[in-house]
C-alpha cells in the first residue's frame, strides 16, 4: 500500500477561505460525524476567513517527507493533519515540514531542500495523476487527501 496526499488535480492556491463558507459547516458535520476534533487555531484560520488552502504545496510537503520515511507515510500524513486541523499550521510553510521532519527524527536540513527540488515537486504531480486514477469519479477533486493506492504489479 502507498499512501499520497493529493487531491485529483493540481491546483493554484484556493480562494481565502472567507470565499468558501460551507467550510465551517464542513467541518462541523465532520465532527458529528467523526468525533474529530478541530483546533483552536484552526478554527480561528476558518472563522478568520483569509487563508489559502494550497493542495499543490501539501503534496510537495508530503513527498519531501515520504523521501526518507517511506514506510512512514500513514504516521507522517497523520502529523500533517494534525499540524493543520488542530494547531493551525500551514501547508504551504517550511517551518511546518521542519517541524514534522524533527518530530520524525529526519533530516529536516533535507526535507527543507527538498521542499524546493524540482524532483520533489515531480513526484507530488505524479502522486496528483495515481490519485485522479484512482478516483475518476472525482470525489476528491477539491480537498486535499490522503488517498491510499495499492500497488499492482503489471507485466511490462
């Protein structure tokens, strides 16, 4: 199983999420659906509304930080969320990945490098086409998500 954080398509960062306002009933759907629990500083980002949401930025963060944990993706995209939805952090910001990165115990010097590869950018807009496979419907083609894609084998 491999996991990507990718929503179907690559998109430029969203509109402020003022521009968005079924995000807060979202949100509070999931939770009584869930029994999630949003942070304080994630809830003031939506209650503030000028936030931009960047799908393409998480992917990067994502694939900079599986580069050297792959076998630790579940717990890495599982810090990523919580980084965001409870404590506010964004995506789209280095310091976020630093912190993951130490919290792993990884290179953080490389996945703050690797945040600016090319490479790393390309295997992010890989992870977006396997997602889009997987989901032709396009159920997840506004959110970011992690989606898990089993690997099978083909004959080449």
């Amino acid at each position: 199983m491999n996991l990507r954080y990718a929503a179907a398509r690559p998109a430029t960062p969203s509109p402020p999420l003022a521009a968005m306002p079924y995000v807060a009933e979202a949100n509070r759907r999931i939770a009584e659906l869930t029994g999630a629990r949003f942070g304080r500083s994630y809830l003031d980002l939506v209650a503030d509304g000028r936030f931009e949401m960047d799908s393409t930025a998480a992917a990067i963060g994502f694939a900079a930080l599986r580069a050297q944990a792959p076998g630790s993706a579940l717990p890495l995209a599982e810090t990523m969320q919580e980084a965001f939805y409870r404590a506010g952090d964004s995506l789209s910001d280095p310091a976020t990945y630093l912190r993951i990165a130490e919290q792993h115990e990884l290179d953080a010097d490389r996945v703050i490098s690797d945040l600016a590869d090319p490479r790393t950018r390309a295997v992010a807009l890989r992870d977006f086409g396997r997602a889009a496979e997987v989901d032709r419907d396009g159920g997840a083609s506004h959110w970011p998500a992690p989606t898990a894609l089993r690997t099978v084998s083909r004959p080449t």
